[in-house]
C-alpha cells in the first residue's frame, strides 16, 4: 500500500496521505487518500494477470472519454495505477433500494434509467475515439469488441447443461445463435460495463458511475435490459413493481431514440429486448448454476439483505418462460425448473425492500462501508 501511495502521489505530483480501503477486488486495490493541500482523491492500482491488465486499461480508456464518470487525473501504464477525482461519500443506487425510502428509491432509479439512455445517445459518435484510447492505454489484450463474450457463452451453456445431465431440446443452439450480440452491430452505445445498483452513485449533481473496468460499447438492449429484468448481472436483484419496471425502461429507450429513431417502434424494441433477456439468463445460469448446485449462498459476502443463488437463478429462469418466438430456449428454461430448481426450498424472490408495504427499517450498510461488487457471490 505504501508503494502504490508513494507512486500516485508521485504522479499527481503531491504527496498522499491517511489511505482509507474501499474495498477493491482480486484484480484491483482501491484507496481514498488526503491530498496536501487538504482535498482527496480516490487511488486505484491493478494486479498483474489479464484480466487485471484488461480491467486497467477498459477503467482507463472509458474515464479518458470523460462522459459519465469521475475526473481521470492521472494514469501510469507501466505500474497499471490510475488517480481519479473523489466523488464523495454519496449514497449509491444500492443504498436506495436497499432501504425504506420508496419515493427516494423511485428518484433514483428513473435517475439512473435517463442516465443511462443519455451515456449511450451521446457515445455514439465517439466510438472510433474510444478505440484509440484503448489502443493507448492497452496491455496487448483484446477488447471486450473483439472478444464478444454473448458468443462464447453459448458453447459454454450447451456444455453445461450436458454437465448437469441435461439433454438440450433440438434447436436450442441455433436459437442461442441467432441471438448473438442482441444487436450489438446496429445499436451500440458505450457503457461502463457494470451498471449495477451499488456502482451508481446519487450526487447532488445528479447520477454518476464509478467501476469502468469492463467499459465498452455493447447493444444498447443489452443496458435496457437492466431495467426490466432488473439489474442482469448483479447481485442486488429483488422484483420490482411492474408500473415502475415499464417507466424505467421507457425513460431508457426515451434517451436512445435521440439517436436512434427506429427504435421507437414497438415491435422492433420488443424483438430487440427479447433478445437481450435470452443474453442475461444464460450468462447468470452460466456465473451461478455450479455454485448454487451444492448448496445455495448469498449473492453478496457482505451486503445485506441480499437474495440467494437459487432465488435468482429461478427466478430469471420462471420469467424466461414469458418470452415468445424462442421455443428451445423456453423449453430449456422449463427443464432447468422441473429437473434442478424443484427441490429448492427456498421462498419466491421478495420485491426491493424500498417498495415492500410496512417495510421497516433495514440494516443497510452505507456508501463508506460497501465493499466489492461480488455479483456470483
């Protein structure tokens, strides 16, 4: 720690001071520190593995772009060390839903749906800049473009059904196919790459994102997704009330109209949508489905409350079956329930405790104290 002090403070050309762990992860170490002159600033160094290499350079690039995030004050290649300006302790997304606030809870989340809309409508255009500055700050890996993980996952699914004794109903394959990047290559807009709950930050200036180490551009039905089926790969995943679900999507595609008209019709949304539910149900099978065959554990090590494994997984896997035009995927998910899910004694996924009637205060951790986004658990 006193290494990575010394080596920011160098950078920004002032010595650091009173570090304070904000927790991190396996592939970065995160410190808020006091500046000289009595201000602070947030320190964050990667480890040296790829996908640490890649993290550095994705939270590296998408800050330079200087759309959403915090202020970039400083970069060092060589030591995978970066310097950005300190947001605050300001309650996060999380901390609103978590809560028992629900207009404050319902504020926040059409905050970070326009948000959201708004990072992806005006990205558009700067696409090619985006790639040149991960070209800058690169570790020679390729970018999460060139690697589309939506494809690999599909091969990866298919082996793990086979794992769990499963046969894939016929077409089921072709179907995952098809899907692809769920238009990746018609509408993509740039995002941050982990928008969820306790990674948007509710400022007196409005929303602002922290964590860009998967940034990138992606199918903007990808994002929208977060709100219907609400928050696809994380760990704060509770049911929210469908009247508020449907208006944060709507404020969503609202802002990616601007940029793309012809997302306004209906049918096209909803096909593309579809499509990006298929994505996320496969990629959270994928993350959670070993883990939770043993025996079922927290989504979170440390927040609380906070859902199960099992929960989750049947309940992406029941909403699943509501999808039309996807009749091996459907089947799938139906042989998921009655073959793994059926003798999980677990309770149905509750709603946000922002928004349960007579929901009484919560033991809630805050903004000073949340520690790394652990979304598999």
């Amino acid at each position: 720690m006193d290494e990575i002090i010394r080596a920011a403070g160098a950078l920004l050309g002032q010595s650091l001071r009173y570090p304070v762990d904000l927790g991190g992860s396996s592939r970065s170490t995160v410190l808020r520190c006091r500046t000289a002159t009595g201000g602070s600033v947030i320190v964050k160094a990667f480890a040296d593995d790829p996908e640490a290499r890649r993290a550095y350079t994705g939270e590296t690039a998408g800050l330079s772009l200087g759309l959403a995030g915090p202020e970039l004050l400083a970069a060092d290649i060589e030591r995978r060390l970066l310097v950005m300006a300190d947001l605050g302790d300001v309650p996060t997304l999380a901390d609103l839903l978590l809560g028992t606030d629900p207009k404050a809870a319902e504020r926040g989340l059409l905050e970070w749906a326009r948000g959201l809309g708004r990072l992806a409508a005006c990205s558009v255009q700067r696409r090619a800049e985006f790639a040149a500055l991960w070209q800058h700050h690169g570790q020679g890996l390729p970018s999460w473009e060139d690697e589309p993980w939506q494809r690999q996952n599909v091969d990866a699914f298919l082996d793990l059904l086979t794992e769990c004794g499963l046969t894939a109903p016929p077409g089921l394959a072709d179907e995952l196919t098809a899907v692809g990047t769920a238009g990746g290559e018609r509408y993509p807009g740039f995002t941050p790459g982990d928008t969820c709950p306790d990674n948007n930050l509710i400022t007196p200036e409005g929303l602002r994102l922290i964590d860009f180490e998967a940034a990138g551009y992606q199918s903007v039905f990808l994002t929208a997704a977060y709100c219907r089926m609400p928050f696809s790969s994380c760990w704060c995943v509770y049911q929210l009330p469908a009247d508020l679900a449907q208006r944060i999507e709507e404020c969503y595609q609202f802002e990616v109209v601007t940029q793309y008209p012809d997302l306004a019709e209906e049918e096209l949304w909803q096909a593309g949508m579809a499509q990006a539910v298929v994505v996320w149900t496969v990629d959270t099978t994928l993350r959670l489905l070993r883990r939770a065959l043993p025996q079922d554990g927290r989504m979170h090590r440390t927040r609380r409350p906070v859902p199960t494994r099992r929960q989750v997984l049947r309940h992406r896997w029941t909403s699943a079956l509501q999808l039309t035009g996807y009749p091996a995927f459907t089947s799938t998910m139906r042989l998921l329930l009655s073959e793994l899910a059926a003798g999980w004694d677990v309770p149905e996924l509750p709603g946000y405790p922002a928004f349960r009637a007579g929901a009484g205060p919560e033991a809630v951790q805050t903004v000073n104290s949340r520690g790394p986004e652990t979304a598999g658990g």
